[in-house]
C-alpha cells in the first residue's frame, strides 16, 4: 500500500494517508480533514503509525487539504492587515467550510470507508488553520464533532469577540487546544497575545458548561508559533480526539481519553540549569486568590504524589468551610513510572561516593548523584518564576514536601536557603545519606542560619513500621532541632502507627494541606 494518495476533487488538492490496516480489512474508519496540505501529519507519520501499532491510538484515516489563499480560506470575515505592505484578509472562510463539510467530506466517504458521523469526523489545524478549524466546529457542528486547535489565531480580529457571545460546542463535540507559553512574545501586533487568548477561550468554554472530559487545553511553556510545536501537539490531538476505542460483546464502551484530573496542567520544562527534562504538574486553585497571592505547595516524586494530593486539595477547598484554595506544583519526570529512580537519586542528593553509603539490597551499584544544588537552582530561577508569572502567589507561603530521598532534600534546603521556603514538609527522610551529613549540615550552619529568629517550620514524619534507623533518625534529628538554642520555633515530628515508608504517605496529605493554607 502507498503511504499517501495524492487526489484531486473538482479543483481542491488532496494529500490522503489510510491507516496501515485498511487494505486488510473490512472496518471503516474515523477521518480527520488537516488543514494546510496536512503537514502536520507528513512530518510525524512514523510516530502515528507507532501509536497505531502499538495500540495507543484507534487507525484514523488523515485527509490533507492544500488550500489555494489561506488567508482568504482560513479567515472568517475580512480584516485588515496586519502589515501595511500585506494585503488584508479575504474572510471567505464560510464559504471554505461548507466546500469541505458538503463537497469533500461527501467525495472521502463515497470513495472509501470512513465512519461518516459527526462523532467520527475531525477537523484540525495549526495557526490560522486552527481558527478556522475552530469555526468549522460552531457553523458545522452536524458535520465535525472533533476539533483539534493548534496554536489558533483567537487574536484575528473580532474573534475573541465572537467567542465570548457564542454558546459554545454541542455535548457531541470534544476539542483539543495547544498553545506554546513563549508564542507571540515578540510581537507588537495582536499576536503578541496568542497564550493568553487561547487561556482566556478555554476558560470561557468552561464557564459556558464544557466539561473537561469533552476539552483539552495542553500549554508547552518554551513553545513558539512554530510547524515543530505544532506538529508535535497534532498526535496528542488524535490521541484526545480519537483514542484507542475497545471491542466488546456486552454494553456499548467506547474509549474515552486518559483520566484527568479536572483543574490540572501539565508542563515540559527543559531545565537550562540541570540539564534535565521536567514533566511539571499544576492543580489550579478553585477559588478566588487572596490579596495576598495564592499559598503554595512544591512536591517532589510528583508522578507518584500529585494524584493524591490533587484530589485530596479538590475535596477539602470546597463550599464555605473548606480550606482556602492553594496552588499544587507537582516536579516530576518524564516517565510513566511512579518512582523515577536514576533522576531522583541525582536532583535530590549531595555527592557521595560509594564508600560512604551502606551496600544495596541487590548488590548493585550506587545511580549518579549529587545534583541537590543545581536542583534546587532550576527550582529557585527557572520553576518559581514561571509558576508566578502565571498565578498570584503569596511569597511568605511557599511550602516544600518531600518524601524519602525527596524527605533528604527539603532537610538539605532547609539547611543551605531555608529563605526558599516557609515550611517544609520531609516524610520519612534519608537523614542516613552519605553518613548523616545533615546532621553535620546543621551542626555547621546552625548559628548562621539562626531559625530561631524566623518563622519557618519544619513538620517531621515517619511509619512506626519503617526500619528502626529511619524512625530512630527522625526522631534523633527532631531532639537535636528542638534542644538546639538556633532551632526553628516551629518544629513538629509525627510517627504513624502501623505505616511502612510507602503507605504512611495517604495519612499525611490532609494535615499538611491545612497547614500549607494556613
């Protein structure tokens, strides 16, 4: 079979890729019309079909529509330039959606076998292509139920305008949104609003009834307006468009996305500072931000703890006694896995060679370490800036929660910039590392760091099940803070009856929550 399949329909040009099993079967398939020629799909092909084969994504059928003026086609009224030397825009973009909905569309499904429900039918496109991909979805909603907006041009003029009017998309109809963080930086013009408009339309779809099971807003915060943003985002469209939909023989189950949390984002945060890639989890708060800012809550291993926390923050904030709203910044990795073993032992340590750590289990070698200050560095200059860029935060409420190794790093932090932070939360520490360096850290610091004159706390947990020597060092370190003339005034250590190091974890989310929006 051809990978692609060059048409022509009356006088449009058509780039057609049929998924990899439709010479071999009977089935009939969902369909995407992509705009511009549908390079957003020539450029990933490979990856689609990975996806294919591999069983993340249901075989869609990609149809790639060369446009003849896109500035005509893809806008929706005529606008002015916005160069003076340019032409303005034609506007003619109606007349372009009904050609595709009641010309192409109709030709596609005639000719092969598609699923030609509104449910099965996407229209997606990056830029312009995505505006007016947009407004194929409102003014055609009997003919595309899928939209996929990449990096869309809501700063065209009068569309933002069009938008807080419209009512919004049917219940049949799910959207997919991304927009990079950096687009329209360094524009003079209306683009230079390109992240915060595409924010403020997925906050008003929202507002008009749209549940987060039926919109998707993904923000890539070093994105710019560029094919390679864009291209990279057109899989996970498919993926939330489409999915992986199941055979069954008893009730009719369809795939339905991945689970998310509602009120969540997720970032990819390439560190200049350590090197390393950084998934970044945010749960946005559910109320209004004090006068004072948002407080804040910074967690470690987050692919193990978001989850939890998040769900734990969403039920307690709720009504008129709850806690007050806060704002969840989960640091994590770029892996499935709940614990990321090799990138934790290095972010969240000081250098120790293998002779001052006990032998492992296993037999094994020691992973790299000693990446603590360059850690805390992308923390401190890269994270927090942009989490303040884009929530009010109260500064005098940051918190820091780490469990384990991550337990070692916020004691580490504690000792070495305890201004980065109001109140640590350090669960069953690794106070052994590198034979009890923290404790000599302290001994060390304590009279410059003079705690005693701050209002930090430092809230100490541990499983009264764990090894004796964690639960015995928890304590150890708790009487030496506690005795100590320099010691923060807020010093507390909770040991938890019948918890292990793992499971004591769901206990302490509750209390700590309260004391971080306190």
């Amino acid at each position: 079979m051809n990978r692609y399949q060059q048409l022509n329909v009356g006088n449009w040009e058509l780039v057609l890729h049929l998924p990899p099993s439709y010479d071999h079967s009977d089935r009939r398939f969902p369909v995407a019309y992509v705009q511009d020629g549908g390079k957003l799909f020539t450029g990933c092909i490979n990856y689609l079909e990975h996806l294919y084969a591999s069983g993340q994504l249901e075989e869609v059928m990609l149809v790639g529509i060369v446009p003849h003026a896109r500035n005509d086609e893809y806008t929706p009224w005529p606008a002015a330039a916005l160069v003076d030397s340019y032409p303005p825009f034609g506007g003619q973009g109606r007349a372009y959606v009904d050609e595709v909905a009641d010309v192409l569309k109709p030709y596609i499904d005639s000719q092969y076998r598609t699923k030609r429900q509104a449910e099965e039918t996407a229209i997606i496109g990056g830029s312009f292509g995505g505006l007016i991909s947009f407004f194929a979805g409102c003014w055609r909603p009997d003919t595309f139920g899928r939209t996929g907006l990449l990096s869309a041009s809501f700063w065209y003029e009068g569309a933002m305008d069009f938008i807080r009017e419209h009512e919004g998309f049917g219940k049949h109809q799910r959207v997919y949104m991304s927009v990079g963080g950096k687009e329209g930086i360094y524009k003079k013009s209306r683009q230079r609003h390109m992240a915060e408009y595409t924010r403020e339309v997925h906050r008003l779809w929202l507002e008009k009834g749209m549940c987060a099971s039926r919109l998707k807003l993904d923000v890539e915060p070093e994105g710019t307006h560029d094919d390679l943003f864009m291209m990279k985002q057109f899989p996970e469209a498919l993926k939330w468009l489409f999915g992986k939909k199941g055979n069954t023989s008893g009730p009719d189950v369809t795939y339905a996305g991945t689970m998310h949390i509602p009120g969540t984002r997720t970032w990819s945060m390439l560190s200049g500072l350590t090197g390393r890639k950084y998934r970044i989890f945010i749960a946005e708060p559910m109320g209004p931000p004090p006068e004072t800012g948002y407080p804040v809550l910074y967690t470690l291993d987050a692919n193990a703890t978001f989850g939890s926390l998040t769900e734990a923050v969403r039920m307690q904030s709720r009504g008129p006694h709850g806690i007050p709203s806060s704002v969840i910044v989960g640091i994590g990795y770029d892996s499935n896995d709940p614990i990321v073993t090799k990138e934790r032992f290095y972010d969240y340590t000081v250098y120790a060679d293998d002779s001052e750590l006990p032998a492992r289990p296993d037999g094994s070698g020691w992973p790299h370490t000693g990446g603590a200050e360059a850690f805390l560095d992308f923390i401190e200059y890269e994270l927090k800036p942009l989490v303040e860029r884009e929530y009010p935060i109260d500064r005098s409420r940051q918190s820091l929660f780490g469990h384990s190794l991550g337990g070692f790093f916020a004691l580490y932090t504690l000792f070495m910039r305890p201004a980065a932070f109001r109140r640590y939360f350090a669960a069953s520490p690794s106070i052994w590392w590198k034979n009890h360096i923290l404790l000599q850290l302290w001994e060390n610091q304590k009279e410059n760091l003079a705690l005693h004159q701050t209002d930090t706390e430092l809230h100490l947990s541990v499983g009264s099940l764990e090894k004796p020597h964690m639960v015995s060092d928890a304590h150890k370190l708790h009487q030496t803070l506690t005795a100590s003339a320099y010691g923060p005034k807020s010093v507390s250590i909770l040991e938890v009856p019948n918890e292990g190091h793992v499971s004591l974890l769901p206990s302490l989310f509750s209390p700590m929550l309260r004391r971080v929006s306190d």
